[in-house]
C-alpha cells in the first residue's frame, strides 16, 4: 500500500511540474487574480472583525463571538492557501517541519468552517424556537467550548496522521520536500481514515443544518410575535446551507484529484486545481462576511462607517437582538 501512495504522489508531482512550465508561458493572470481576491476579501474580513471589536455587546454575544472566530479561521485559511498555493506553482520545497505546520492549520481552520456554520445554525435555532432560554443555553462560555470543540474535531485526522509520520519517519521532518496533506499519508488506514471524518462531518453538519432550517420555518409560520426575526433566521440557515455545498465540494475535490492525477492530461488537472482553489476554497469564505455581517442591521452601518475611514457616519438601521 505505501508502494500505491508514493505511486499517486509522484503522479501529483509530475501535473505540478507541468504546471509550472504553463504559468512561465502564459496564465500568470490566474495567479494574479487569485491572490487579488484571497487579498481583497482577507481586508474586507479585517475590516468586519475590528467592527466586531468597536463595540462591547459585537465581543458579549455568542453569535457575534461566533462570527468574529468564523472571519479570524476564514482569513488564516485564506492566507494559507494561498501561501501553499504559491509554493506548489512554483515547486518551492520547505522543510518538512515546517510544512507539518502550514498544513496543520490550513487543514484544521477549512475544517472549522463547515462545522462553525453548524453551530451558528444551532445558534440561531435555539434563539428562535427557545428565546426564553436562549441566554441560559447559549453564553459567552458555551461559545467559547464550542470553538474549542471545533478546533480539536478538526484537528484530530491530520495530528495523527502527522505523529504517524513522526513516527515512522522522524529523521525526514528535517528534509526538505514539496509542500502538500498527501506528504504526511503513508498507508493506507490514513486514507481511509481521511475519507472516513469527511463522510461524518457531511453527514453530521448537513444533518444539523437541516434540522435547524426546517425547526425555523415551522417556528416562523407559528409564531406571531417573531415572525420577522424566524423569517431572518430561516433565510440565514438557507444561506450557510448553500454555503455548505461549496465547502463540501472541497472534501469530495481531494478524492477527484488524486483519481485524475492518474488518469487525465496535465491541462485538465491543472485547471481543476486552479477552479478549486477559487472558486471551492475561496468562494465560500467570501460568502461569510455578505451572509453574517452585511445582513445584520446593527453590524451594516458601522461596517460602512470604518469602509468609509469614518468620513460620514452612518446611524444604525437595527438593533442587536
């Protein structure tokens, strides 16, 4: 089995080296444009958190909490992939230490995304279906827990498979080597343990969002003092359902690329990894800001205030329920 995986990872190796003979000729505007947009939406991202931070109640509230880590995990994830994207068009290697370290976090913080969509769902259901015990189910330390959780859930697969490697192999972590998740997989139990976590977190997160979406809507269609508010709340759960999709795609791109690694032409393989990155990794991190910060009343106008450098202020249009 290890014979297969070195197999695939000289296969993967070869389509980045294609790669790179394609940017010298050519395409270097895809890699411009990509690392614009990580740019952009990493100073929008900035931007929403200091918001956040202006404002005593934005740093109180476990949903404000919750959001503030989802922009925090979202930038860190952007920065890093965009660091290992650089590093795989241009064939950089870095010790592997070090890449046991850029590869930890940016695996652990896009794993954080789909599960913190969870809880902010959760969030708002209990808030809509149970608003007298909203402030006794969720607090400041609850939120905190929650980020905890999330963090190890996340984290766990690529530990182990890292130890493994330490393992095994612990002489190698002072090599250099081409930067990338595959390099730490050296059986086969870690591939199927992979997939195995990525097929409990789809079915868990999808499961949560679904449950809350529909418990809103029922709420929303009963209830007649919060109608406005569960009918809010309800467009948000479909919003971070869309989004799911997009982060899902990129647990299912990883098992697609090893497969066309070793079978399609090095055109189509570099192209799938460029869409990837743009539009399956960054896209859905994009979309944070625009579903939780611009469409809440009380973070809009002050998100507009800082936007502006404070040159017109901006009355809020809502208040922070």
């Amino acid at each position: 089995m290890p014979m297969n995986n070195q197999s695939i990872e000289g296969t993967l190796l070869v389509h980045q080296q294609f790669f790179k003979v394609e940017m010298t000729e050519g395409p270097v505007s895809k890699l411009i444009v990509a690392i614009l947009m990580a740019l952009i939406f990493i100073f929008i991202n900035s931007i929403m958190f200091h918001t956040l931070l202006s404002k005593p109640v934005f740093r109180e509230l476990p949903r404000y909490i919750l959001f503030a880590h989802m922009l925090c995990n979202d930038s860190v994830q952007l920065m890093l992939s965009m660091l290992l994207y650089l590093l795989s068009v241009n064939l950089q290697m870095i010790p592997k230490a070090l890449c046991a370290l850029f590869v930890l976090f940016a695996t652990t913080t896009f794993r954080n995304a789909p599960l913190n969509l969870a809880v902010m769902s959760l969030e708002r259901y209990v808030a809509i279906c149970f608003p007298l015990r909203h402030s006794e189910m969720v607090n400041q330390k609850s939120a905190g827990v929650s980020i905890g959780l999330i963090w190890i859930f996340s984290s766990i697969n690529l530990v182990i498979d890292i130890m493994y490697s330490l393992i095994v192999s612990p002489m190698s972590f002072k090599d250099p080597m081409f930067c990338s998740p595959q390099r730490f997989i050296l059986s086969q139990w870690q591939i199927d343990m992979f997939e195995g976590f990525n097929y409990f977190f789809f079915l868990t997160i999808t499961a949560i969002l679904i449950f809350s979406y529909i418990n809103v809507v029922v709420a929303a269609r009963s209830a007649s003092s919060q109608k406005d508010s569960a009918k809010k709340a309800h467009k948000t759960i479909l919003l971070h359902l869309c989004q799911l999709v997009l982060c899902v795609n990129s647990f299912i791109y990883g098992t697609i690329e090893r497969a066309l690694a070793m079978t399609s032409s090095s055109r189509l393989f570099m192209d799938l990894r460029y869409m990837n990155f743009l539009f399956v990794l960054l896209l859905p991190r994009c979309l944070s800001p625009l579903i939780y910060g611009l469409r809440d009343d009380a973070i809009r106008p002050l998100f507009l205030y800082y936007v502006r450098c404070g040159y017109q202020k901006v009355k809020p249009s809502g208040t922070i329920q």
